[in-house]
C-alpha cells in the first residue's frame, strides 16, 4: 500500500530516497517539494535566467530518479540533486558555447548603488554574484554552492584546474570585497550605534 | 573576516535559499513529467512485447510445429490409452479418459494457452515492479 502525504511529509530524507528507489514516485515527489528551491536557487546563481533554472532543475530531478539507486547517501540528497543540477548547467553552457573560460575575466562592475559612495553595508550574495565575470560566477557557484571540488569543476567545465582555480580566487577576492561589512574607521557614526 | 571564515560564510549563504512561492507548482510539474515517462516507458515495453509475440506466433504457425506438435499429442495419447488398456485395473479409466477424444488436443492447447497468459501476466507484472 502506498504511504499517505501526510506519513510521506514527515518522512526522512533517507526514507523517501528508499521508497523512491522502488519505485515510489510520490515519495520523489516529496523529495521535489522539499529541495526543488534550493536546486531551482543555486542556477540561478550561477547565471540561468529562471525559466532555464526550472527547465534544468526538472532535468535535474529527473535525472536523479532514474539514477537514484546510485545515491548512497554519503551527503544530502540535496546536495547530490545540487551537483547534478551544476553539470547540467555547464554541459548546457558549454553546447551553447557561451562560457569561453580561457576568456580574460571582465573589469570589475560597478557595485549597484554606487562604488564607494554605495549605501548597503553589505550586499547580498545574490547581487554580489552579479558583479562577476560569467566565468567567476560559474566557478564559485560550482564550488560553494554546488560543492565541487576544484578538480571535478574543472573536470565538469572540462578547463585546466589551474584556470578554475585562478577563476574561484578572482571570484572570492571580488565577493569578498563587496560583501564584507564596512569597517568602523570608513563610517564612525555607525561605530557608535 | 578571515579567508576561511568568508568561505564558511559563503557555503551558508549558498546553502539558505529561500522556498519560491511556486514550489508545490514545480513539485507537481516533475511529477507528471516523470508520470508521463512513465507510461510512455509501459506503453513501449508492451508494444514491442506485442510485436514480438505476432512475430514469434507466426513464425511458429509457418514452420508448422503446430502440426506437429498435433501428430505427436494424438501419438502420445494413443500410447498412453494402450498403455492404460492394457492393466486391467485401469480399464475404467480408460473409459473415462476415451469419453473426449476428440477434445484431448483441444484441452491440451488450451492448457498452453492458458499458462501462456499466465506468464504475459507475470511478466508485466514483474516489469511493473522493476
């Protein structure tokens, strides 16, 4: 007999992958609703506009059930779902020819509001991401969101590791510089509040 | 903010995505996506079984096994009602044996006919739960 929504919404990640990998479509369904964000999130942040985001994170799940004997459960399901969805963008990305790597990275962009004058202590990481270079953007998000290692990235972006390194590094200097609060000394009205 | 820290930091921040609002929507659409594979998958699976059985039926049907397999059910039967025949405690059974002669090659196709199905049941059933 098939578990009810309610038993299969308090099911355990682990549990529903067990059932899923018998066949229990509804279990997976389950599984789509709880980390279909994240999933639909991270390619975004990698650059997907969000219809393609939703086109490859279905291609994504998919995906997934067919292989989802294969989890072992060593990580999150999530995270698992994560780095597929992670390859399939740069599979996609590189059929479309548009992620040249050995490219040079871009001038830095302005950051929204404005440079030094900018208002925000601290920008958020998704616009942050958006000051960087194509290839910048797609190297950290493989590393920090998807959890690639530097090596599989460069492996799934089929580039040399020393060229993905470079990527990430230039990636986390900028990120680094544009996230980081607003030291005291640069605003000592807001030191005292 | 030390590199390490700002790492750390950075894998939390790509870690909380917040829940779209058309979560349920999208849930709902990889369902019936993986709904419809599904089905195609079944509906193939039983299409190219149907195919094979018509070719393989008449495969059997113009080598004309069938006949044979006729030649030799009458043969066996006519043994084993001789055989019968010839114990004399048995020649009751061999009364109530003879009463359908004539049906015994019928009943024996049927038989087959019938375990076949019985394994196309098995089969699907088996390819279902795989």
């Amino acid at each position: 007999m098939a578990p009810s929504a309610q038993t299969l919404a308090s099911a355990h990640d682990l549990d529903l992958v067990a059932l899923a990998v018998t066949g229990g479509r509804e279990a997976f369904g389950e599984l789509v609703r709880r980390h279909g964000s994240a999933v639909r999130g991270l390619l975004r942040r990698m650059g997907a506009d969000p219809t393609l985001a939703d086109d490859l994170a279905q291609d994504a799940f998919l995906a997934a059930f067919e292989q989802i004997a294969d989890f072992r459960g060593e990580g999150t399901f999530q995270a698992w779902v994560k780095r597929i969805a992670a390859r399939l963008y740069v599979k996609r990305w590189r059929r479309d020819a548009r992620l040249d790597l050995m490219a040079e990275p871009p001038e830095p962009d302005a950051a929204p509001g404005g440079g030094e004058s900018g208002a925000a202590d601290r920008l958020d990481l998704d616009e942050a991401l958006r000051t960087l270079g194509p290839s910048e953007r797609v190297c950290v998000s493989l590393c920090y969101g998807g959890g690639l290692s530097h090596v599989e990235a460069a492996l799934a972006l089929n580039a040399p590791l020393g060229t993905v390194k470079s990527h990430v590094k230039r990636g986390l200097d900028k990120l680094r510089a544009r996230m980081a609060p607003r030291r005291p000394l640069e605003d000592p009205e807001s030191a005292h509040v | 903010m030390s590199d390490k820290t700002f790492e750390m930091d950075l894998e939390r921040q790509f870690a909380a995505t917040p829940i779209l609002p058309d979560s349920d929507t999208f849930a709902l659409r990889v369902t019936a996506r993986l709904d419809r594979g599904w089905t195609f998958r079944q509906l193939l699976i039983g299409g190219l079984g149907l195919i094979g059985g018509l070719i393989g039926a008449g495969q059997v049907l113009g080598s004309g096994l069938l006949s044979r397999l006729e030649t030799i059910s009458a043969q066996s039967d006519t043994l084993v009602k001789s055989g019968i025949a010839s114990l004399p405690a048995a020649r009751g059974l061999t009364t109530l044996l003879s009463v359908g002669s004539g049906m015994d090659s019928q009943v024996l196709w049927m038989s087959a006919g019938l375990g076949a199905l019985a394994v196309g049941l098995f089969v699907t059933r088996a390819i279902r739960e795989l």
